[in-house]
C-alpha cells in the first residue's frame, strides 16, 4: 500500500469515527497509530475539528500528536483552542519541541503560551528561549538523567525507575558534580551488563564530546556526523549540563541547511516554508529579490555588446557565437561554485585550502576548456565542408570560437570557485555565488574575452 | 581551541609517543580520545606507521578507530596490513561498517576479507552483501537484542546483561515469534520503569513502523525524517525480522543524497569522492561529460542565430540585448527547477502535484516576468533620454525587449518547474534536470521567442 493510500484510509477512518461521535474508539485507534501518521491524518481534517480532536483527546496523547505537525498549522490551531486544553498540551509537550513552536510565534502570542505553562517549565522554556535563534540552545531538550559520581549501578537504575519518565533518552546518562559541571557519560547498556554494585565514577567515561550552547547549530550536526552518538551533552561556557541534543533534531537541521544551499544554488532567497505552503506573493518575492539584481547585472552585457556595435555590423557572423561562448563560461563555473559550496558545507574544504583548489581548478578549466575548444572547432569545420555558411575566413572564426572557448572556460572555473572563498572570507553565505550569480559575472567577462580575441584573429581578415 | 588546532596536537602526541615506541602512553593516549579524532590523527601519519600502530593496537581498539575512517583509507591500509591483524579487526568490526568497507573494495580482495571473517560473521556479511547496492539491506546490523512475549522485564534484564554486549543500540529491544516475524518493539525504558514481572507481551507497542530490506535506502531516511526515532528494525518480505537501522548511518544517506543533487543541480555528474581526495582526471571527467552534452546542446543557439542572420544585418542593435533576455530565462528556469527537485526530494511533492505546480509556476513566471520587463524598459527609457543610443525607434526595442522578457521568462519557470516531473515520471532522477541543463534549454527557446517577438514588432519599422 502506497503512503499515499495509507493516510486516505486512516483519514476515513478518523472521518468515520468523528462522524459517529465514536469516542472510545476514536481514542482506541489513536492509541495504535504512530504519532506521526495521526498528525497527517489530522492535517486533513478541517481546522475546528482539529481543534475539537485535541480538546477529546487525553492530554498526553494530544501532546504526541500535536509535536508531529508542522510548526504553521500548529500556529493555526494555537489560534483555533481554547486556553485550558492548550496549556494541557503545551505542558505535555518536550521541551525541545515547545521550543520550536515558541520561536515561529509571534512575540505577544508565544508570551501568552508562555504564560500557560507550569512555573518550572515556564522557567524552562525562557531560558532555551534566551538562546540565540539558530544556537544549539535552541535544540536542547531538559529531559535526561543526571547522575553522580558515588552512585552505584542499583542506585541508578533505581533513580531512572523513579524519575526517568519524562526524559527524551534513556539510551546515555550524564554524570555531574555538585556544580553540575559535565564530568562525563555512561550509556545506559553499561549498567545492564555490569554487577550492580559498580559505581558511576568507576564506569564512566572520561572522555566527553560535547556541544556548546551558544555555538552554531550547525557545529551540532558536524558533531553527530563526526561521533555517531545519538545524543550529546550541551554546557555552558562554565562547563556545568544544560541541556542534551538529540540525533532525530540533528537530521532536521542538516536537511533544512541543504535545503537553504540548494535554493541559494539556484539563485533565490531561502524559502524558511515548504514548496507546496508558502504563499504565492512570498514565492515570487523570494524569487524576484535576485532575479532582478541578476537582471541589473546582466544588462552589463547589453553594454559590453553596445561597445562591439562596430565589429558585430561589420561581421555579423560573431554574434552568432555568442550564445554558445558565455554559456559555456556560466556552465563551467556553476559545475565549480557548486562543488566548493558543498565541499565547504560538508568540511571537506576549509578557508585555508584555497591555493590548493585554485591549482586544482585552473589544471581542470584548462583541461575542461581545450575540451569544448575542440568541439567547437570541429562544429564550425563540419558546417563548413557541408554548407559553408561562414564565409571564406572560416578557419579564423573557428580558432576564435576555439581560443575564446579556453579563456572563458578557464576564467568561469576560476571564478567559480574563488568566489565562495572570497564570500567566506569577508563573512559571508559561501552558498550566495549561486550558479546564475556566477553565469552572470562570467557571461560579461566573457564577452570581453569572445571580442578581444576575435580582434586579435580577425584584425586584417574581417574587422 | 580551533578542530584544526586540536587535530595538530593530537597529532603531534601521536608521532611524539611513536618516536619513542611508547606504546603503554600510546594505549592510553587512545583509551582517552573518541575514536573519531584518533582516525582523524591516524590519516596524518605515513601510510606504514598506520599500519604498524594498527598491529600494535589491542583489536577492539583497533576496529574502533579503523571504523571510523573513511573508506578509502581503510582500503589502503587493508592492502598494507598482514593478514592475522586484518582479520582480527575485521571481526570486531561492527556488521554495517564492514558492509560498507567491502562494497568499496574490488571483488577478489573483499572475497578474501570475506574468507577471513568467522563462520557465523561471514554468513552474516554474505547476508548483508546479497541486498542490492542502495537498499535499505546494506545499511543493517544483526546486532540487536530480541525477545519473546513471555518474557519477565527481569528476564529481558538478565537477557541483554549476559548477551547484549554486541548490540549496536540498546535502546529498543524487539519482539518476535517462533518463525522470526517481528511483532512488536519496546523502548529499554519500559523495562526499567515497570515492576520486574511484567512480560513482553503486556509491554510491547502493537503499532509496527519498520523498514524493508530491499526497498531503497532513501526511503528509510524518510522514515526517521518522520517518525523521529533512534532505531527502525528491518524486515524481509514474509515480515522476519533480518536487522535494524540506526540513525546515525541515515544521517549520512542524507547527506550523501544532498551532495549528490546538488552536484547534479550545479551540472555535473555526482563525485562519489570528496572534492579534495578525487584524482584530477576524474574530476575532469565527471565534469566534462555534461559540459559537453550542454555544450551540443548550446550549438544550437548558434543555428538558430545563423537563422536570423538577416535581421542582425539590418538592426544590429537586436544582437545588444541577445546575452539580457536568455540569461533572465535561464536563470528564472534554475530557479524554478532547484524548488522543484529539492521539494521532491523531502517529499513535499509528489508526481500526482504536477497540475498544482504547474498552476502555480504560471502565475510565479507571469509576475516574475513582468517585473523584468519593466525594469528592461526603464533601462531601454533612461539610456535614450541620456545618451540616445538606439535611434528613432527606441520605443519599439524597449517594446520588444520587455514583451520578450515576459515570453521567456514564463517559458523558462515553466519548463524548469516540469521537466524535474518529467524525469521522474519517466523513472529518471529529478536532479538530472540541472540549473545549466534547463539553462541550456531554455537558451535556445528563449532566441526564438525574442525574434519572433521583434519580427512582428519592428517589422516595417526597422526590419
């Protein structure tokens, strides 16, 4: 069965179940439904019976379902119920979820939500809220165990009996001091296959990986990639525990940063919404920002061409070529900026290695150059022994073709892959030299380049 | 410190404590650094004394740290490791990681690894090695605790503590009957918050998420996308249960997806190295074959130029804004296409969405077509009010410029947004339908456009 099957059918069983007022067994069926499936099923249900769901249902499991939604029509449902059931369900919530919806809210509303919370979670939540948007604060959860060091296995095992309920993982256990400064972590298997009596100080690890909570999150997926855990402790600039992060959340951010550098390859603005939920007027926005400083850029060319008037009206047979010249220079140097923009996001490439790429890419531009030069060549060769449409000077417009096609290659693979080192550098998004950004700067260079080289050849013959 | 700081130093231990064949500080030195910066500082020393530390290394440790170096360096060192160490590393080695090392390896040597692996290990390698290229199969371990309905939480306890050691997670555990087939899964947490007596049965979530074995890789990543778990178990087509999947090696099928789209995106085929390890003639190669087919592809801009070889004669100004008008085609179409393949790629659309897009792509290219235009004919405007470049008919070029916009434009949005649907509905990837590919693409389209568009406005006026 399809995905998509699947949702219409839990959809008309939901239907069904609403329209019979069937209570016990619409909660019968929510029970044996993951989560994640229910909220899509719920997604297609008109927003006030939504609402109504959630205020029948149990708190706990209105809670599961409501994290699984997507953080807009969350928002919308914020707005559709009433203060008593929501305040159940945001307090139901986990933290790190809270979090997210907190942040897409509008101020004066994520303060009223805020202010439904119970006062230790309220306390909480202002404090992952006073993180930096974007910082691994923003991702941590307060859910784990913390353990100290004199601690025996027993002991421990019995603590999380008692207060492990709410914690996100069970998987790993942090041991703390009495300033609950981070001394290192015990996966929970440890405890399980050791006699009981052991310590924690005598199993833990000394070792520790760990996040910072005012770093970038993204240093959060680069530390997961690196160490294969499925959670890490965050601390603060004192090194005391402040928080866990965990892998699931990690996903989301590493897709969300691929999503923002594809969309920036292809020359627009990040979306921050799904394709198929932003609005229209926000995507032609999105879109025209860089559309028209591309097009302001592009209207050097119409300059540059002004300036070849002369040449042009005397051969025509040059403008023909045009075309085929900048666009090879704007492929070739889209084929780089995007090799080194992800390269760089993945940290394979760093500010450092910049002179070892420009070796590299100058040896594959020449190389990828005389390539195209050789087809060009024998294009307009070809042409000429069947039709003989360039006239008699054909072998000169052919090595112009050829030699124009080796510079403006070289030069658009240069720049290409320059430009996010240059970007990087000065502090900015590698991921702006999009591929159309750098079309751009290559196609006006490169006209330059097409014209001084056909002065050069033609000078005499046909100019 | 800075990674690449702490690297140096590793580092720098590392020869220090070889130098002085101190191989006690040497064992000590790597009980205490996460095994990922151990094989981080291994692959800056020379390829023999990797070699040499490996064998000097208790095994464990060693298939730690081997683990986690990338592929291609774990193929050099098994060329130049003795065959007793290689063997013994490769049996502590965890079953997905050694999956990965011999998909890698050409067949003779990964047959001879093969052979080297205890009977049990081999028959589970064999196992693993059957699954297709891609498919959720080859990312499993057999590693995981099962159990059975009538079992006590104490005697599940007792369980993992004599044979959980080898189990990659062990935070969920798995139910299954007599034949294997997987009945249900139990977080370890229940078992440690619950009275010692209670069975399995009572226990265990009836609600199945799984993976299946020979379905592509990507869809599992779409699972823990949704579901947002640690661990998915993995079934066979009668509903044995044959391993499980964890998250971290879905994170980098995510990842590895995304570099491979965006490559695709950028126009050329996918590296399958990173940027900095590939040879230079195979990056070449990876680039040159699309920059060739573009290049064919860009030839006919040049037909169709030649075409219109006449007009250019008579109103060599149209040749100026040649470069202006397929540039904004084919930036507005890299646009649309990226959206497209990116949104397919997260599933937020689907091939059934096609009419939705389609609609809403019209609308994007008409708006965003007009906004060009109009700052086309500004710019046509002011250049005549200041320098007069274009002659009596100035008004007619703005003219023909801007409603050639808006044409190219609208077919460049279009054809970006659709082909991406087009690929996938005939089984091709999305991704293939690139920023130059649709650029190409449009380019030549976008040439007939604005000589038709000028044919029938100057026509009489100027031509």
């Amino acid at each position: 069965m399809s995905d998509q099957n699947l949702k219409s059918t839990l959809f008309q069983d939901l239907v069904d179940l609403l329209q019979n007022r069937d209570f016990p067994g619409l909660k019968l069926f929510l029970e044996e439904v993951p989560p994640a499936d229910s909220a899509e099923a719920f997604e297609l249900l008109p927003e006030e019976e939504q609402a109504l769901l959630f205020r029948l249902l149990p708190t706990g499991m209105a809670a599961e379902v409501f994290e699984y939604m997507p953080v807009e029509n969350q928002e919308r449902l914020v707005h559709a119920m009433g203060g008593v059931e929501l305040a159940a369900i945001l307090n139901a919530m986990s933290a790190d979820d809270r979090t997210a919806l907190f942040e897409e809210l509008p101020t004066p509303v994520s303060a009223r939500l805020v202010a439904m919370l119970s006062p230790e979670k309220r306390a909480t939540a202002l404090d992952l809220l006073n993180y930096p948007e974007d910082s691994v604060g923003r991702l941590m959860t307060s859910e784990y165990v913390k353990v100290r060091d004199p601690w025996s296995a027993r002991r421990v095992l019995d603590h999380i009996r008692a207060h492990g309920r709410n914690s996100e993982t069970l998987n790993i256990v942090y041991a703390v001091d009495d300033h609950d400064r981070l001394l290192g972590d015990i996966r929970i298997r440890e405890f399980l296959l050791c006699p009981l009596d052991e310590t924690v100080g005598e199993l833990r690890n000394e070792v520790i990986v760990c996040l910072h909570a005012m770093d970038h999150k993204e240093s959060a997926v680069e530390a997961f990639r690196k160490y294969d855990r499925t959670a890490l402790p965050v601390v603060d600039k004192f090194g005391g525990l402040v928080g866990i992060v965990t892998v699931d959340d990690v996903l989301d951010v590493a897709e969300e940063r691929a999503t923002e550098d594809m969309q920036k390859i292809g020359g627009m603005e990040h979306l921050d919404e799904p394709y198929m939920e932003i609005s229209l007027g926000m995507l032609v926005k999105k879109r025209a920002t860089w559309l028209v400083v591309l097009f302001l850029g592009e209207m050097l060319t119409a300059t540059a061409m002004a300036g070849y008037q002369d040449e042009i009206a005397k051969a025509v047979v040059l403008s023909i070529f045009v075309p085929l010249i900048i666009s090879s220079g704007g492929n070739s140097g889209s084929q780089a900026a995007t090799l080194i923009i992800r390269a760089m996001a993945l940290g394979e490439v760093g500010l450092g290695d910049w002179w070892k790429v420009m070796r590299r890419e100058i040896l594959s531009g020449l190389a990828l150059g005389i390539i195209l030069a050789i087809f060009g060549f024998l294009r307009i060769s070809v042409w000429t022994a069947i039709w003989h449409p360039y006239g008699e000077h054909w072998i000169l417009i052919a090595a112009t073709v050829s030699f124009s096609l080796i510079g403006v290659v070289l030069w658009g693979t240069l720049s290409g892959s320059m430009l996010p080192f240059l970007l990087k550098r000065v502090g900015l998004d590698p991921a702006t030299s999009s591929a159309p950004f750098v079309a751009t700067l290559v196609d006006v260079t490169g006209l330059l380049i097409y014209f001084a080289v056909a002065g050069a050849i033609l000078k005499g013959a046909m100019l």
